[in-house]
C-alpha cells in the first residue's frame, strides 16, 4: 500500500516536472511574441519619433537618427533590442533627456508595487471574508449588503470613485489627502480607488464557490461528526471555496496593473503608471514599448505563477491537458 | 367501437372548442420561452428599459436641443446645474459665478446676459455693476479668509449699499446640467457622448463577435490538429494583458473614434472565440447535423446554418456581457488622453475633461460619471437575466 502511494507519488512529481517545464516554455514564447509585436507595432508607426509640427532639420534628424541608432536596418535594430531587453536595457528616453527607459522603470515600479500590493492584501484580506459572510447569511440583510455593494464596485468606474473620493474626502471633509503617497494616510484613497472592482469581483465569486461547497456532501458529513461551525466553515469549505479565487488572481494582478495608469494620474503618484500615461501623451515611444514590455512580461510570470500554484493545491486537476 | 365516431371526428372541421383548448398551453419556442422567463426577472426588466430610453434619448435627444455638442459661448463657461440667485429688485435676479461674475437671471433659474462691471475697485476688493439703474457690488474682500476657514462668506453682494441675501436656490433653466470651461452646453454633451461611448462600445463588440464567431466556429468545427494550433494561438493571445495593446495600437494609428474600434475590435476577441468553439464542439455531435452531413451540406452551410444558429443562447449573453466592459475601456482610454478629440467628445473624454476643476465645478464631473455607471449597471442587470434566462444548464 505505502510502496503503491509513493509509486504515484514520484509519478505525480514527474508529470508536475513536465508540466512546469511546458508551461516555462510557453511563457517564454509568449514574452518572445509579446517583445515582437511591441517592436514591430512601434515601427509600424508612420513619420517616427522626431516628426514635430514645426519640422526639424534634416541634418539634426539625421544627427539623433545616429544617435538612437535607427538607420540600421531593421532587423539588426530587432536583435539589438532582443539583446537589451533580456538584459534589462530598454534604451533611452526620447522625450526625457538623458533618461534611460530602465531608469523611470526603477523609480517608478517601487512605488506602483506598494500601491499595487496593497490593494492586492486589501482585496484578498476584505473581499474573501465578504464572501463568506454573504455565503453563510444567505438571502438575510448581510447577504443583501454585501451583493448591492459588490454590484457597484464591479459597475463603478474606478476612475469615478478616485474623483468622488478626491471631492469629498480632500475637497469637502478635508480629511485625506489628493495627492502624493508619502504616508499611509496618502494610500487610502488610490487603495480603495484601485481595488474596488476586484474586491466586488472577489467577493461574488467567494460568495457563489462557497454556496456551491457548502452543498456537498463532505461538508455535511464534517457537520454530522460534531465538528463546530468554525472548523466545518474554515478547514473543510474554505479550501475548496477558494479555489476558483485562485485562478482570479492572475486577472486580478492585470486589472490592478491597468487601473494605476488612472489612479496614479488622478492622485499624481510617480508611479509607473503615471510614467506610461504621461509617455503615451507624449509619443516617448522607447519609454512606451519598455514599459509594455515590462508590465506583460511581469503579468505573463504571474499567471504563470498562479497556474502552477493551482495545480499542486488542486489535486483534481488533469496535467496532461 | 370508436371506430365509427373516431373516424367521423378525424374528418370534421375542428370545432372553435378544440381550438381554444389549444391556445390554454401553447408551445414555447425557445426564444418565446426565454423572453418568459427574462419578463419575470425584475432587475432586468429595469436594466433593459433603462438601455432603450438611453438609446431613444441618444438618437433623438440631441435632436430637440437648441444647442449643439460644439456649441460654445465663453461667456457662459463653468455654469452650475443649480445656483443661488440674488434679488435686485421684482424685475432683476442676478447670479454670482464662482468666478466673482455676475449674471442676469429670471426668477425661475434662465440665464440672461453677462454683466460688465462698470468699475473695478481693485483696492477694496470690490467690482461694481449697474443693474436696471441700481448700482449692485461684488464685494470679495473675504475670499482670502475663507480659505483658511470655509464659514466665512466669500463674497458680499450689496444693493444700492445693502447687503443682500441669497433670495433663492434655482435649476439652471437654459443649461440643465451646466456647462463645462468653454461655455458648451453639458447636457447635449453628455447625450451626444452617449451617442459615441454606446456606438464604440456596440461596433466594437460586433467586430469581436463576428471575428469570435469564424474564429471558434472554424476552430471548433473542424477540431484536430487545426483546432490544437488555433486554441493554443487563443490561450498565447489570452495571457497577453490586451489593454496594453488596444494603447499601443491607438498611439500608432493617431487617436479617433475609428482607432478605438478597430483597437478593441481586434483584441478582445478571444473569449467571445472560446464561447464559440465550446458550443461549437458539442453541437457539431447532434443528429441534426449529422443528418445534414449525410444529405451532403457544405460545411460552411452546416455551421452558419445549423450550428451557429443553435449556439446563440450563450453567444447572446457574452454580447451583452461585453457592452458594459467596452463602454468601460472606452472610457478608461479616453480618461488617459487616447479617446475622441475635441469638439466631439465620449463619457471617458467628459469626465476627464472634468478632473482638472473637480473641486470647483464637480457636476461637470457627476453627469458623465453618473452616465457611465448606470448604463454599465444597466448592461450588467440585463446580461445577469439573460444568462438565467438563456443558459439551458439552469432550467428546472
């Protein structure tokens, strides 16, 4: 018996090896067509970065042409920009003199990753609780709270609750302020600006998991045997409750990534976001296509990240797809 | 022994009677018994009723306004919704904009004309008007004190030296919702952003369903190794954060109405493909399309006649689940500077437009936002109900 369950065990790790090695391969062909088509669609563009209103002279164009080192031909441009990326050298600025891409990167991505990561906790610390409590209370007043808010957050652009947020907060109460992320009164706002949604969207489908889970048969066995309420809810309905929460992260982090472009905007954070906004304003077109790169580089790891960790907490899932 | 009368029956006329015993349980089409359950679903209801009056108010509205969406009159720039008004004497109102200007209003709340000081006391802090022969005073000697403490008065009005009270709080009568910096009428903004924030959201999201719809028919319908190569094409697609590339694709081809349609119309494409495909997948193992296999049918003829057809239910309600997220990109991508440029103008550009003078001007900001939110609210109640009413997994 113990020799046949180590047997699927070292089976079982095998097929995880081959599955984490196939999927490390799909993610690094993914980043590859992502850096692609980012080059290539920003060559696509037509005129090119110094094509002012008032023209420049052709002998100066020619002058900074050599100098960001676009008259070679294309596909050399292509590898030499392969090459810098992997080594995490996205070039120079074109609009922020003597500002490399990777520069902005890294004083902008500490900020926007406290911000993030914050609203992150905040999502899975308030949403996921919501959840459950809406699930236990069916169809009673807490139910009913939590569904009409949840309904909102997921309608509410989150743009829209950062001004209402930044009117009656700062501008009429005057109790928090609009703009800045120097102490932690400075992230109340942009947090609850930029995990709204996600958190209504958490909460739904804790809600929904939960209510599907507590139908089954484990759960009233768990209940027959006298465990308390506490332990039925928390060791044997949670887990498997949180299952499809898991498979939401990856989304979630997208989402969270996306809305800071707006919320570092309206609540002036030097972010990265703030950075991207502002380049695609001004055509910075190196700055833009790093930071895309970077931002689906990042999110493609994540996912990558959350699949795997889906996969060795949900034993029912096939690995061989 | 019923054979004689069975037989006199089968041959009659039906009798009215008989026909009236068939009406009591008619036979539901699918669609007829969708549309059944879809009427009991209360919040639905409100959300489709909610979706056709804002479709009738944005073809028709801008029509009956005396203003235009480009209309503008500087004269008029940052009117309130709803102001105090001031009475000089019976005949003459006055309103006192933010901007220590003073109108000429009737007494139920419509705009007249601007007034002109006649003197501009910069050393009191005072600027002086005539109205109908009666000299009225803007005295702003307090505006730098009630900064610091917001119930002080910023602003006096006299009349002919007597200070004079707020008469009455009114609706704005010539511009219901304000207007924004340049004097432009706001309500017909907002509708006529209504007209390009539900035109983006809809043609962007046909574009995806027919790209959606040959891609997952295609895919799903012919199954091995092209399905294999296309659905893996779908998931490589579905890891890339597409927001970035529906900006990308706008900063190249310069930002307009066209360049967010094609932008989202190429992108999101995937998940409306996988819905297609998995209906695709199991319809194409039923009788019915075996039998149109059998009496020879195209292939194309069999999926656009017999497959598609069947799978609209699903198709159905991701249409209308994808309204609400495209209204919401459009918006999103015009707040970061991509949207329509000026004079036209969506939700996304209004209430970005609006940002700048939040704490002065907030309505300029409510309307567009307000729009925005209940038309996703909306879409969401109506795609809510139709799942419920649609998805064959739910009923009893």
């Amino acid at each position: 018996m113990v020799c046949k369950a180590k047997q699927n065990l070292i089976i079982g790790e095998e097929r995880m090896g081959k599955f984490i090695f196939k999927r490390l391969g799909q993610m690094l062909f993914t980043l590859y067509i992502v850096i692609t088509a980012t080059f290539f669609l920003m060559h696509a563009i037509p005129g090119g970065p110094f094509t002012r209103e008032k023209p420049l002279p052709p002998a100066v164009i020619a002058a900074l042409e050599a100098k960001f080192n676009m008259n070679a031909p294309l596909h050399v441009q292509y590898f030499d920009y392969m090459k810098g990326v992997f080594s995490f050298d996205f070039g120079p600025s074109f609009q922020k003199v003597g500002v490399n891409v990777i520069d902005l990167v890294q004083s902008g991505l500490p900020v926007s990753a406290k911000l993030g990561g914050t609203a992150v906790l905040v999502v899975l610390i308030i949403g996921i609780p919501l959840g459950i409590i809406s699930a236990m209370k069916q169809n009673k007043w807490e139910d009913y709270v939590v569904t009409i808010l949840a309904t909102l957050g997921v309608t509410i652009p989150s743009f829209v609750i950062a001004t209402m947020i930044i009117y009656v907060f700062s501008g009429k109460l005057g109790i928090l302020p609009s703009f800045g992320l120097t102490s932690w009164k400075h992230y109340i706002g942009p947090v609850i600006a930029l995990s709204g949604f996600s958190l209504a969207f958490v909460s739904k489908l804790t809600r929904s998991s939960m209510l599907e889970v507590l139908q089954q048969d484990y759960i009233r066995t768990a209940r027959a045997k006298g465990l308390s309420e506490f332990v039925v809810i928390g060791k044997h309905a949670l887990k498997n409750a949180l299952l499809p929460v898991v498979t939401y992260v990856g989304p979630m982090i997208a989402g969270i990534l996306t809305g800071s472009f707006v919320i570092e905007k309206i609540f002036a954070i030097p972010g990265m976001g703030k950075y991207f906004v502002e380049s695609v304003g001004n055509r910075d077109y190196t700055v833009i296509m790093g930071v895309t790169i970077f931002y689906a580089g990042f999110y493609i790891i994540m996912v990558f990240l959350v699949d795997i960790i889906y996969v060795l907490i949900d034993p029912r899932i096939k690995l061989h797809d | 022994m019923i054979k004689g009368e069975g037989m006199d029956k089968r041959w009659e006329k039906a009798s009215e009677e008989i026909k009236g015993e068939k009406k009591i349980r008619p036979s539901l089409t699918y669609w007829q018994d969708a549309w059944r359950r879809l009427k009991q679903n209360k919040l639905s209801m409100i959300g489709l009723v909610v979706i056709i009056l804002l479709f009738i108010t944005a073809i028709f509205g801008p029509m009956v306004s005396k203003f235009s969406y480009e209309d503008q009159d500087l004269k008029f720039g940052n009117i309130a919704p709803r102001f105090d008004i001031y009475e000089v004497d019976k005949s003459n109102y006055i309103y006192v904009h933010p901007e220590y200007k003073l109108f000429t209003v009737t007494s139920d709340g419509e705009l007249l004309d601007s007034l002109r000081p006649v003197k501009n006391d910069m050393m009191n802090s005072q600027k002086i008007y005539e109205v109908d022969g009666k000299r009225v005073v803007l005295d702003y000697k307090n505006a730098k004190l009630a900064k610091k403490n917001p119930s002080i008065q910023k602003y006096k009005i006299l009349v002919e030296n007597k200070e004079t009270e707020v008469t009455k709080r009114v609706f704005n009568k010539t511009y219901f919702f304000g207007t924004d910096s340049h004097g432009r009428d706001l309500f017909i903004r907002v509708l006529y952003g209504a007209r390009i924030s539900l035109t983006v959201a809809i043609v962007a999201t046909l574009v995806n369903f027919f790209i959606g719809i040959f891609y997952g028919g295609i895919s799903g319908y012919l199954g091995g190794r092209v399905d294999a190569v296309m659905t893996r094409i779908m998931d490589i697609i579905s890891t890339i954060p597409l927001l970035l590339y529906v900006i990308l694709l706008m900063v190249i081809i310069a930002p307009g109405l066209k360049t967010i349609i094609i932008a989202m119309g190429i992108t999101f494409w995937v998940r409306m493909a996988r819905i297609v495909r998995g209906q695709t997948l199991s319809i194409k193992q039923h009788e019915y399309v075996m039998a149109a296999k059998t009496i020879g049918a195209k292939n194309f003829r069999i999926l656009s006649r017999h497959i598609i057809p069947n799978a609209m239910g699903p198709i159905i309600v991701s249409l209308t689940m994808m309204i609400p997220n495209a209204i919401f990109t459009e918006s999103f991508l015009s707040f970061i500077g991509l949207g329509v440029s000026a004079p036209q103008a969506s939700w996304g550009t209004l209430a970005s437009d609006a940002l700048a003078g939040i704490r002065t001007y907030p309505y300029q900001l409510f309307f567009p936002s307000m729009a925005i939110s209940i038309t996703m609210l909306a879409f969401n109640f109506l795609g809510d109900g139709l799942r419920d009413a649609l998805d064959p997994r739910l009923r009893k």
